[in-house]
C-alpha cells in the first residue's frame, strides 16, 4: 500500500456484490475494487458539483451539521420559513423522504 492510498474495508450486500462479479465478467471492469473506486468516485464528484446550498439545507434538518457548507446560514434565513418553504416544495413527504430524494 503506498502513502496515496487506503485500505478501507466494507460490507456490501450480495445482491451488490453479484452484481459488480456481472460488471466484471462483462468487462465494464477489471475487478471489483475497481468498479467500486469509481462508484466512490462518481459520489465525490457530485458531491463537490452539489449546490452548497441544498446540502446546507438537507443537513439542517437532518440534524447532522456540516462544516464550511454554507457561511452564515442562520443568520441569513429563518429556520421556520425554510421548514415552511420545503413542507410546501414536498408536501406529504417526512424529512428522510426528501433526504433521499436530495440524495439520488
């Protein structure tokens, strides 16, 4: 293992794991470490493309405070209108609902 790289160990489900044995009988991939490199890939890049604001949000009401997302948030919108705003943007839906929307 060289200083650039970690190991990090997981669990995924089978049903995941039969999936990227598929991808790489088929040659999209050379191995599975591969194929999830470029998964963790892909979600990184997103994220960083991700509009600062909606993930400021999307961890405000998930009570999971992020770092340097968004400077001064609080002080620049009332918490209760915001809550008003996405209750009216997705009405019926609970907060883990609309995370995982956000998240997809």
């Amino acid at each position: 293992m060289t200083s650039k790289s970690m190991l990090i160990q997981v669990r995924i489900p089978l049903r995941l794991v039969r999936q990227l044995d598929r991808m790489t009988q088929e040659g999209l991939y050379t191995s599975r470490s591969e194929a999830i490199l470029d998964s963790v890939r892909r979600l990184v890049l997103g994220y960083e493309r991700a509009d600062r604001f909606r993930l400021a949000l999307i961890r405000s009401f998930s009570r999971k405070p992020g770092t340097k997302s968004v400077e001064k948030l609080s002080e620049d919108l009332d918490p209760g209108e915001v809550a008003a705003a996405i209750r009216k943007a997705y009405p019926g839906k609970t907060i883990d609902m609309i995370i995982e929307e956000a998240r997809r």
